[in-house]
C-alpha cells in the first residue's frame, strides 16, 4: 500500500509531525515500512504561465514562448509537443541545478535565445506521468506566478509504501490508513462531506435495477452526462506515485477515488444497458453459473462480475455521453470461499474485495462525482439506485479487569474509550466496569476480545507497556490435560497388554464409502473445502472403517490373526467432536502352535467380549441394533459400564468382511470420555468363606436375560455378592422354553453362612421369579 504524506494530509491533519515520526507510527503500529521516498523539486524552479507560443523559424520541432514568471516575462524555447499559449507550467529559471546535475544557463537554441526550460515531470525529480512537459490546473491548489514550486505540498511531498498483512484490508485506502494514524496521534479523522450537486432530472427516468435473490452485495448508482472531462494534473501525479495507471480519464477517477476513499468504484457506459427506449437503462443483478453475482444487461450480456472482474464492453470509452458510476460492497470471505471453489479470471480490484473493501458507499460514490463535476462540464442526475442488505451487528464484550490482566498493566479507560473510538468502533452501550463495542463492518478481522486487546496494545505501543518482574509461585501443575494424558496412556496400555496393536489413522475418511454402511457425515455447508486426496473428502463419523482398512491390509500381508486398537476423535454432522476408542479382532483367537495342533480356533464372540473386559473392566452386553450396516444383525450389543452406555460391539456383517476379504471379525467402539479412569476406591472384603449355588431354571424363550437378571437384583439379599450363567440348554422336550443354569455366590461379612441362610435367599428369589416372569426350577 502506497501513501504519500500530503494525500493522508487531506484525511488527518498532520501539522507538527515529521515524516520520520509516521514511519515511525506506522511500524510501532503494526504497519510496517518497506521504503521512504522523497521528492524535493529544486530552488530556482517556479511557476510560470505561457503568454504566447510561436513556430521557430529554424526548426519544426520548437516553439518559442515567452512565459509570464510573475516579476518578469522570459522567452524560452521548449520542443514539447503539448506546449502551447494559456498553459499553466513549471519552469527551470536560470541558475537552477535539476536532480540530472543539469545547470540551467542562458542559451541559444537555433539562434534563438532561451532563458530557461518549461520542465516535464521526470526533469525536477518526479515520477513520469504525462508525455511532455507539465499541464498545471487547480487540483495542486492556489500558486503565484514566479513562486518556487517546492513551496507547493503536493511538489514537496514524501512517499510512504507499506506493507499489509492479509487480514488489513481496511487500510488499502488512504481513508483506512489515516484512520490508524488518527488513533495513534489521537488527531480526528476528517470525514468527506456528501454534497448533493444534482439536477432536477432524476436517475429512474434513465435506470433501473432488477435483482433475482439476495446474493450478499450491497450497490449504489449514480448518472452522469459526461462532458469534457479533463483528468486533474494531481490525480494523474499521484497515479504515478502509486504507480497505476488505466485506459481513460474515467477509469482513472475510478481507481483513483477506490484508492482514496476504500469504496470500490466503477463506471460503466449507459449504452451498454441501454433498452428499446434509448433512454432507459435496466441493470439485472443475477448469479452466474459459478455462483458468482453479476451485473448483466437487459439482453444478458455480462457486464461485470461484482467484486472480481469488469468486462471490456462496458467500460467507458469517452469523455462524453451517458455513463453509470457504481459503488459496491461484498463481504471478503463470501468473495474468496467462492473462488476457491472455482477458479475464475479476476481483475485489479479483486485484490481489494477478497480482503475488504469499505461498506460506506455513499461517501466514495460522492467523492468520485465531485471530482468529475469539478473537470468537467458534466451534470449528475438527482438520487440513487441502491440495493443495501442488513448486515447482523457484531459486539463484543470485554471488562475492563480483563483487558488490564490480559496486557498486564493498567490502561487508563478514557485513553481505550479514544483509541477504540478513532479506530471506528462504537462503544456508546459501555457500562462502568464493561465496554461493550460494535465492531465496524470494515474490520472483518476482529472477531473476540483479544483482537480488541490487541487494537489497544497496537496503538498504546508495547513500549509504552511498563516492564514487570516474573511473580515465581509453585502451582498445581496437575492439570485436566495431564489427566486425560494419563487416561489415554493406562487404557492405550491396557489395549496393548490384552494382545491389541495401535493403529492411527488421519481424522479424514471417504464419503462414499462412509455413506453406503449409512453413516451420516458431515454437512454440505461444512465440508472440506480442499480434501487431501479425493479418498480423504470428509471428517470421520467412525473410527471403524479405518480399522477396516488396516486389518485388510494385515489379511493381505499374511497375518492370520489381526487385533488392532485405535484412541481418535471422531466428527458429528455439525463438526462437533467426540473422543472415540474402538477395537477389532479378526481371524483366528490365537497364534499357531503345538497346543492347538496348528489349528487355531477362529475368534468368537464370547472371546471378543472377554477381551474388551480385560481392557476396560467389568460390563454389561444388553440387545441392540445399530442403525449403520456393518454390523451382524444377530450377534450386536449395547456395552454398558456401571450402569451407564458406553458403546456399541457386534460381529461385522459378513458382507462387509467379503468387501475387506477379511474372516470372522469383531469390532467395538467406545466413547471414551465416557470410560471410568479415577482413584480406586478400595472395597471392603469378607474373611468369611464364600458359598456357591447352581439354579437351573426353565425360562420360555421370549424372556431375556435382562428381565432376569433385574429381578434377581431387586429382591437379591445382602448374601449375595454376584450371579452369572454358566450353562443354556434347549431340546425338543423342553418346547418354547430353554434351561438356563445361573451359579449364585454368597458371602455374609459377619459369618460364614450356614445352609439355612443360603436356602433362604435362594427361595426368595426363586418366589420373585415366579412370581414375576412365571420362571421356576428345571
């Protein structure tokens, strides 16, 4: 970004303060200075006025001029081919020494005397911008004939370029710019006043704008008759200066004014628009196939596409005839996200919009038709065509206690209320204790409290911050993150002592293929926007299909017998993350070896389900079915740990094990959060023996085990430690019923317990059973 002293001059009043002192601003302010520039035009250089201009009689190519130097006329030959009688000019007098080391002298120029030079803009040191000698007008301000030019600002200016961070776009403008500098010198922005210069005609007899659907742009629409527009002498020295240059007097204006105000700006020719009825524009605001919003024409001709492109036929080609000037405004990040998903040629503006432009239409659009009424013989027609969307206002609420601890020293609340204020921020609802602060729509970087922390540290300066010493005090250094550390190093261990490998895989997985087992994946809104690989496109819901993936490729690599493990988080539709831990156990339970003749069994379930014990504790299976389709449908369960449901176990779908060419393969997940890891609370433990009761029960066939086991717990005595089936038996003779085999454990604290106590609570739960689920003795 290119500023120069006396344009940031017409934005904040910088009387008193040296160049050096704003570069210096600028760095401590996080605007850092990539080069200093000076233009110095020389002593002896001055303003003249051609009086008269006349062929030389020796030489085509020159004229002879007698120009008015304000206390003497001087005839001075000059070979410019734009020199002419009535021109304001800057001459080199005599005795003058230009930056080349050229030593003006009285000279004679095809025996012609000449008594100094009428000086081009590279001549005295400045950038060139005009092909000849140089054109002076009002726009440098009021000068006297004879004065030296380096007494003028504009001629006696310094450069500044800065260098932006991606997420400043409130300073491409010299408006932006000066809006820091007015924070960090406390001087107040000079705001552009709208004037209203308009006709009688109004602006819907010859426009009309017509949109399809709120597309996030915000537009306004002024209409000129152009009329001999002569582009100012400042605006073209200081399109130099920033080195940029356009086609035409109008585009010119346009960037011009873009480069001043923030405001992005552009003209368009009225006949581009232009409808059966000559006179009669209608500009359609639509979305192009890309989604992109574009302004079109009434046939459908594209005219430019907002924020990234214009297209060559409608830009104004003349200094004279109709033309529309429009200001608009899209947030940067709907800009760039749309054109990351498709790449589309973008022009010089593009730049600006995709950080962020300034909202405030209204003031660039007035500025620009100032200079143009100002230039020109143009009249603008009265009001504007607009389209503004609401924009949600974002606050933000920080205390004061918490921006003093944060910055670590006290920062008076008047000095906060001022820098926040100059920067654009309201904070007219602030309590006492409490600012709270409307951020401007041109800051899309601020978001939370620390960046407005970081808004005051920024103009307070870290210098200005008062050193304090470290305050060295012993803490608890025992955190929740070392405990969840230390959970995920015991049951990652455990896994591994139970005979499991670890497995890690990336957080992505393949929609497609995630999709077909039916599980939900994240929303087309949240998607990722630039997958690694196309087998990567999306956040996992599971871990289990990467697990999948791992054993397959065991199987493949000669492994009989695959037990893996895997600790990750997993992502919920909306992105909401969870902490997983899931097991798979495929092929055989155990390794080749003498006991099992070479032959090992392959796992089942009842060995799986001994394994996620030994892993996590003791658990519960209850009757489950899953609402994804890599499970088996009759061998799947709910895993319930202390009463509470932790997961999902089941045998995968053997249409899936033939996917992954893989044998009989078991899986679990677990939500991890959910697993007990705290201090072990020591039970107390009998010294009396401990008896043990078989119960044979005929249970009819549509009675789980659930109903039973909930009985026997209700109406359980004090005696009874624990219970568990050791034996399920079923034959034609016993019909719809089963024969079920529960052994019973017994233990009293007080005594060992003799047979009529052991009789007595077998009874009682004999009587609940049949009482309840009409279950009695085999």
């Amino acid at each position: 970004m290119i500023v120069t002293r006396s344009w940031l001059n017409e934005w904040i009043d910088l009387d008193g303060i040296s160049t050096e002192d704003i570069a210096k601003t600028f760095n401590s302010i996080g605007l850092e200075v990539d080069r200093v520039e000076e233009f110095r035009v020389p002593k002896k250089v001055v303003f003249g006025k051609v009086l008269e201009c006349e062929k030389h009689p020796d030489a085509d190519k020159l004229n002879i001029c007698k120009v008015d130097l304000g206390t003497a006329t001087r005839q001075i030959v000059c070979g410019a081919k734009n020199v002419r009688a009535g021109l304001d000019v800057v001459v080199a007098t005599i005795g003058a020494e230009l930056p080349g080391g050229l030593v003006i002298k009285p000279v004679k120029l095809r025996g012609v005397d000449s008594e100094g030079m009428i000086c081009s803009p590279g001549e005295i040191g400045l950038h060139s911008f005009c092909d000849g000698i140089m054109e002076l007008d009002e726009s440098i301000g009021e000068f006297t004939l004879g004065e030296d030019v380096c007494e003028n600002p504009y001629f006696n200016d310094d450069l500044i370029e800065i260098e932006l961070t991606a997420n400043r776009g409130d300073c491409l403008s010299i408006r932006g710019v000066a809006r820091d500098l007015s924070a960090a010198f406390d001087r107040p922005l000079k705001e552009y006043n709208v004037t209203d210069n308009d006709d009688m005609r109004g602006i819907g007899r010859i426009l009309s704008l017509v949109h399809d659907k709120d597309l996030d742009v915000n537009l306004r629409y002024k209409a000129l008759d152009l009329d001999s527009l002569t582009l100012p002498f400042l605006v073209k020295m200081r399109l130099a200066q920033i080195e940029e240059n356009r086609e035409s007097d109008v585009e010119s204006i346009m960037l011009y004014a873009t480069h001043s105000t923030g405001v992005i700006m552009r003209a368009y020719s009225h006949e581009f628009f232009g409808t059966d009825d000559e006179k009669m524009a209608k500009v359609h605001l639509s979305e192009d196939d890309k989604g992109f919003a574009c302004i079109k024409s009434d046939e459908g001709n594209v005219a430019s596409t907002v924020g990234i492109i214009q297209m060559q036929e409608s830009k104004v080609a003349t200094a004279n005839g109709m033309i529309l000037i429009e200001a608009s405004y899209i947030p940067p990040d709907i800009i760039s996200k749309k054109m990351d998903e498709n790449k589309v040629e973008s022009g010089p503006m593009f730049y600006r919009t995709s950080r962020g432009s300034e909202p405030e239409l209204e003031a660039g659009l007035s500025f620009c038709i100032d200079i143009i009424e100002k230039y020109s013989n143009s009249s603008t027609f009265g009001g504007t065509i607009e389209l503004i969307n609401s924009v949600k206002e974002k606050i933000i609420t920080v205390s004061k206690q918490e921006i003093d601890e944060i910055i670590g020293a006290k920062i008076d609340k008047v000095v906060i209320t001022k820098i926040l204020k100059n920067l654009g921020f309201n904070t007219a609802k602030s309590t006492v204790d409490n600012f709270v602060i409307s951020v401007p729509q041109y800051r899309h970087d601020i978001s939370n409290k620390q960046d407005i922390i970081e808004e005051i540290v920024r103009m307070v300066g870290i210098d200005n911050i008062p050193a304090k010493p470290f305050v060295l005090t012993e803490d608890n250094r025992l955190e929740d993150n070392y405990f969840e550390y230390k959970k995920r190093t015991y049951f990652r261990h455990r896994a591994a002592q139970s005979g499991f490998f670890e497995s890690v895989h990336f957080v992505f997985d393949e929609k497609k293929v995630l999709n077909s087992y039916g599980f939900e994946t994240t929303q087309e809104e949240l998607e990722l926007l630039n997958p690694i690989v196309q087998t990567l496109d999306t956040l996992r819901p599971t871990l289990l299909t990467n697990l999948l993936k791992a054993a397959s490729a065991n199987k493949k690599n000669g492994y009989s017998s695959v037990r893996l493990f895997e600790v990750g988080s997993v992502f919920s539709p909306d992105r909401s993350e969870t902490l997983k831990m899931a097991f798979l156990f495929s092929g055989a339970k155990e390794e080749e070896s003498l006991l099992n003749s070479g032959r090992p069994a392959k796992v089942d379930f009842g060995t799986f389900v001994q394994k996620i014990s030994d892993v996590i504790g003791d658990l519960e299976l209850r009757k489950f079915e899953t609402t994804h389709k890599l499970s088996h449908p009759y061998q799947c369960a709910e895993v319930f740990v202390e009463g509470k449901r932790v997961g999902e176990l089941f045998k995968v779908h053997p249409e899936v094990e033939n996917d992954y060419d893989l044998e009989d393969t078991y899986v679990c997940e677990l939500d991890f959060t959910e697993l007990s890891h705290g201090l072990k609370i020591a039970q107390k433990s009998s010294k009396y023996q401990a008896s043990f009761r078989d119960l044979s029960l005929l249970v009819p066939n549509d009675v789980s085990y659930d109903k039973i086991k909930t009985v026997i717990d209700e109406n359980a005595t004090d005696e009874l430690v624990r219970f568990y089936p050791v034996d399920k038996y079923s034959d034609d003779s016993l019909g719809d019923n089963s024969s079920l085999s529960l052994r019973f454990v017994l233990q009293s604290n007080e005594k060992t317990l003799e047979e009529e106590d052991i009789t007595n609570a077998m009874e009682s739960i004999l009587a609940a059973l049949k009482e309840q689920l009409g279950i009695g003795l085999r």
